[in-house]
C-alpha cells in the first residue's frame, strides 16, 4: 500500500493507493496519527486505486474516524469499489461512514458543515 497526501480546498486527500491489509496497518496509523497531530482533522480517504481492505482495516478506519470527530474534524471515504461496498455492507458500516462516489464530493460536504 502506498499513501499519498494532497490537499484540495483546506482538506486533506488521502490517496490510498493498493490493498489495505493487516501488514500495512502500522504505515496508515503512522500516517493517519501524524495527519492528526499536525491538525488536518478534515480528511477524504480516496480509496479509487485500493483494491480491497480487510476487516481490520476498517477497524483502522473508524478509530480514527472516532478520533478526529472528537477533535471537530471527519474522515470521509471516496471512489471505493463493489468489493470494498460488500464489505461496508457485510459488516453493517455503511451507515456509519460518509461514503462518496467522489473525492469532490466528499471534499465538498466539508464546506457544508
């Protein structure tokens, strides 16, 4: 997995680029934690070039989701694929996350809160 930081409009876009899986856990933590303390609490995960995520990824995903709410910020997930939907559906996340079929729109909804 490789990640790759951009910023479009005062939020930060995570690009996501390969699977996310329990080996990469300790990098996207990493990154997600130095995100946060540098205060880039508005992020878009841009997950077009992930091909898949495993569960504990999603863990991965919510806790910070937890964390930078609770700091006045979101993470919100763009471009994921069918198996990557399944999986949010599976595992009954969807409600919980701010799914968008674009970082533009994910990054978007930003200016609308």
């Amino acid at each position: 997995m490789e990640l790759t930081l951009k910023e479009q409009n005062g939020v930060a876009v995570v690009l996501i680029n390969g699977g996310f899986i329990q080996e990469n856990l300790d990098e996207f933590k990493k990154f997600m934690t130095d995100l946060f303390d540098k205060g880039s609490l508005n992020v878009v995960l841009d997950m077009g070039k992930c091909g898949y995520v495993t569960s504990m990824g999603l863990a991965a995903i919510f806790t910070f989701k937890k964390s930078f709410r609770e700091a006045g910020g979101d993470i919100r997930i763009a471009c994921i694929n069918r198996l990557i939907r399944n999986l949010f559906q599976l595992t009954n996340l969807q409600m919980a996350a701010d799914i968008f079929e674009t970082v533009e729109e994910g990054v978007r909804s930003f200016q609308k809160t």
